[in-house]
C-alpha cells in the first residue's frame, strides 16, 4: 500500500471517532434543550394565572436539572449496543488485563488528586493574568466546581456520568485506538477526554487524570478507571465538597489544602520512585508520527478541536 493510501486509511479510520464525539455533543444538546422545555412547560402548568412567568428560565429547578444529561446517556448506550453489540460490550470494553492492587488504585488516586492540587495553581496563576486585563475566572471557576442541587445532577455528575464517559474515552476510543499502540490510545483518548470539558480550566487537568484513567483501563480494566472516575466525582468533589461547605471559608480551605497537598506529595514520590519503570513503560509504546500527524489532520477531529476550543474562548471572554 502506498504512502498517500496509507495516510487516506488512516485518516478515515481517525475521522470517525471526531464525528462521533460531534454527534455525541449534538445529542446532548438537543436532550438538554428537550428536558429544559419540558421543565419550563411544567412549571408554566403550575404558575399563578397572573400570566407572570418571568422566573421560568431563572428557576433553580430547570438550571440544576440534569434529566437532559440522563436522557443522552440512556440514547446512547442503545446506540452503541446496538452499532457494536453485546459482544463487543462485553469482550472488548469489559476486558480484563490484569488483577489491579490496593496499592496501584490507592497510587493513581493519589496521582487524581495531585494533579488537581496543580490545576488549583494554574487557575491561580490564569486568575492573576486576566485580572491585569480586567477579566476574571470565576465564572468559569463556579462552572467547573460545586456540588449538585438536584437528584438528577447528583446522578449524573457523581456515577451515570462517570460511567457513561468511561465506557465512550476508555472504551470505545480507546480500544478504537489500541492496534496503533497503547501509548497512542492513552494519550489521544486523554486529549479529547480533556477537550470534550470545553472549559479551559478543567481542560489541562482533565487530560492529565484523562491519561491515569486511560492507563487503568488499559493495564487493568474499564472498571478499575470506572471506579477512579467515580472515585474522584463522587468522593472528591461531592462528598469533600458538602463537608467543606459546611466550615468555615478558612478552615475549609486549609482542610482541602491539606488533604490534595498531600495527596499531591505522595504523588511525587510515587513518580520518583517509579520513574524508571515509567521511562521503560513510554518507549515500549512508541507513538508513530504518520499516526500522529494524520490523528490530528483528519477533517472530524480538526472539527471537533476547532468547536472545543471556541468553546473554551468564548467562556473566557465571556
């Protein structure tokens, strides 16, 4: 086969995994525009007959609810089943590697943590730049942070949204991805896990955790990066979160400080140790650059970047 039709295959092997995602976003959008219209319908049924509905889309009932979120997950898993079947679910997604150990989970939890200790400085070091320029992350902060205030958004955000991103990252892609080589599949998996957040600052921590998940499911299962995921929603910023908030501002933060800082030196001792066989564990999966470069010139994923990353300026400036 001939260079340019190596390239073609290549590229179209890669460019439907970009369409996908785009798909995926389009569904979510439409299911979160249905259940929002449904909800301000349901609470036009219950208003006053003053004919003031002014609080409709203001309502904390139609913001916090996720039912749009829940629906997508339910579509798709049918999707998938029924493009890939029951036996790809369960012989390729649900495949095991190898038995994981308390302490492999307990490492790579402490690695999640770590890196969002660091992300904590990056939002700080970002907070301090756009201040110069009379811009401020808070908006963006308040977005990517904080408990739930439904039943629905608990649902999605601490365990059916971690399990669905999994099985679609971890498993679809990353399977996809696998023949071209393991490093290849964790780390573009990563990327796109990272850039489907659209908020620049989850995007940088979201790849990196993206990287561990990818590594347990790779090396372990999609369960054991299941559990991580669940782990860090559920645990980390549910849990932690209501504790937290029912402190004082300055214990709470010394308390967070406390717990990820560390978490994140643990973290650091646990790459020092084992950086030899990290290095050994990086050159056995090589990346190819014809994969590479046809990864990210293929017209489905240049799209979806492209969308992304308007996605995350148009937050910024906002």
């Amino acid at each position: 086969m001939e260079e340019k039709q190596i390239n073609k295959w290549l590229r179209r092997r890669f460019s439907g995994i970009g369409w996908m995602l785009l798909g995926y976003l389009a569904l979510l959008n439409v299911m979160v525009l249905l259940s929002m219209s449904l909800a301000s319908l349901r609470q036009a049924a219950l208003a006053p007959k003053t004919g003031d509905y002014s609080l409709w889309v203001d309502s904390g009932a139609i913001q916090g609810d996720a039912w749009g979120y829940l629906l997508t997950i339910a579509v798709g898993f049918v999707v998938l089943l029924g493009w890939k079947g029951w036996d790809y679910f369960r012989e390729e997604i649900l495949a095991k590697e190898r038995p994981m150990t308390v302490g492999v989970f307990a490492g790579l939890a402490c690695l999640c943590m770590g890196a969002q200790f660091v992300n904590d400085l990056w939002v700080g070091l970002l907070e301090t730049i756009l201040n110069q320029f009379g811009h401020t992350v808070e908006p963006l902060l308040e977005m990517a942070t904080g408990t739930s205030d439904t039943v629905s958004m608990f649902l999605y955000s601490a365990l059916l949204g971690p399990i669905a991103e999994e099985v679609l990252f971890r498993g679809l892609i990353l399977r996809t991805l696998r023949p071209f080589g393991k490093r290849f599949a964790i780390v573009m998996s990563a990327v796109l896990f990272g850039m489907l957040h659209g908020n620049l600052l989850q995007t940088p921590c979201a790849i990196v955790i993206g990287l561990l998940f990818g590594y347990a499911a790779m090396e372990y299962s999609i369960l054991w990066s299941v559990a991580l995921h669940v782990f860090n929603n559920l645990v980390l910023a549910e849990l932690l979160g209501r504790v937290t908030g029912m402190l004082p501002e300055v214990l709470a933060s010394g308390m967070i400080l406390g717990i990820f800082g560390a978490a994140a030196l643990i973290g650091a001792v646990l790459l020092f140790r084992k950086r030899r066989e990290i290095g050994a564990y990086r050159q056995a999966g090589w990346m190819d650059r014809r994969c590479l470069k046809c990864f990210f010139t293929n017209s489905g994923i240049v799209i979806f970047l492209t969308c992304m990353a308007a996605s995350m300026a148009s937050l910024l400036l906002y």
